[in-house]
C-alpha cells in the first residue's frame, strides 16, 4: 500500500492494493478537495470546480449537490459504470474487459472516438467500483491505469480518477469527481496522443468535466424515474 499512488503510470495487475486499502487511500485524497483544493469556476447545475497538482500532475475535481434520488447514482454509476457511462458521454466509443482475476478490480479498455484530425484514444483502466458498507449511502468508483497492451491503430491514452458519491443527511446527494487531465501531446507518450498541446486541454477539462453532471442526470431521469 506504502508504494501505491494515484498517478499516470501505468500498473499491472499485482501492483493492484485489496479493495479496502484502496477506499482508504481514495478517502484521504477526496475529503481534502473542498477544503485545501484551488478553487476555480463555478458552473450550472451546482457544480464547483477545483484544481491543484499531485505528484507533479495537474488534477482537476468536482462537487456538486443533488436533490434526485440516491438510487440513481447507485445504480448509474456504482453499478455497470463502464457499461452506462458508455450511453452518457458521447466520445466514449465502446469497451472490452480486461481478466482482472479476482483481485475486486475490473479490467477494461475503453475507447474514445475524437474529432479529425485526433485519433481513436484507447484507455485501459483498472476499475474499482464499491460500496465500503452496505448499510452506508456512500461509494468509491477509483480508475487507475492499466499497464496492458492495446489495440493496433489505436493511440494509448491514461487515465486516473476517483469519484465519491454519498447521502448527505438532508436526503440529497454529494457527487465529488477527482481526476488526471487525459493530455493529448504527441510528444509525451504518457498522454493520450493527438496533436493539442497539454496547456490548451487543461483549459478545456473543468467544463468537460461539468458537463458530464447534467448529462447524467438527463440520462438518469429517462432510464430511472418510471421505475
């Protein structure tokens, strides 16, 4: 665990730490975003937006307060979250697994298809997604990348995050999302490959990452409020 961190470089799958131990470390990263991150723009739908650097990497983060259900989160994104955010973000192409064996870890690569002239951005991940405690209304959904092959014709990107999402005691609900820019710098081959240089990206993510809020709760709305 002392060696563990949550960073760029990609990690086989024995450098993976058991379940608990990665919630530990996740818990310790994310509590501190609201109160020792920079803060940065705020943006509709209640989301406030925060940065600051990591092990020398720039981080980018997130809160936001929800009135919908619990329930939707739970589901939407806690449980299948690859599978769903697949129909939610519109650059996420499509996703293979990768054998994680039974560590609790899942394995998959994702894909993103970009505009022209980028190229099709393959990320493999391992993925922890849980819910520490049953009785809880909280859960970690924690990427790191996945020291792993790709496909041909395919640019590797990485990718590292960690979302937090509990119940506040009001009934609503706190969505904290923490994570590493995918930088696209031809020259860096830690990055997501492409041809816009890492500051001009930088840029872009906190409203990239803001706008994932509504697009989930639109998508949440339709797939769960009849139920």
């Amino acid at each position: 665990m002392a060696n563990f961190t949550f960073d760029l470089r990609p990690k086989p799958l024995n450098a993976l730490i058991p379940p608990a131990a990665a919630v530990s470390l996740a818990r310790s990263l994310i509590t501190e975003v609201a109160n020792t991150w920079k803060e940065g723009s705020a943006y509709p739908h209640g989301v406030q937006v925060y940065s600051r650097k990591l092990l020398g990497e720039k981080w980018i983060a997130r809160i936001s307060t929800h009135k919908e259900p619990w329930d939707w989160f739970k589901a939407g994104i806690c449980e299948n979250h690859t599978e769903n955010e697949a129909e939610y973000i519109e650059t996420l192409d499509s996703f293979t697994e990768i054998d994680a064996g039974e560590s609790g870890w899942r394995g998959v690569h994702t894909k993103y298809k970009l505009s022209f002239p980028l190229s099709i951005r393959e990320i493999p991940e391992w993925v922890l997604a849980i819910q520490p405690e049953p009785d809880i209304k909280e859960f970690f959904v924690i990427s790191v990348p996945a020291d792993v092959p790709i496909s041909k014709n395919s640019v590797k990107g990485r990718y590292a995050s960690i979302e937090y999402v509990h119940e506040l005691p009001d009934g609503k609900v706190e969505w904290t999302m923490a994570f590493t820019p995918v930088v696209a710098n031809m020259f860096d081959q830690s990055d997501g490959g492409g041809f816009i240089p890492r500051v001009i990206q930088d840029l872009a993510l906190p409203s990239t990452t803001a706008h994932d809020v509504p697009n989930f709760l639109t998508w949440a709305k339709k797939k769960y409020a009849a139920e």
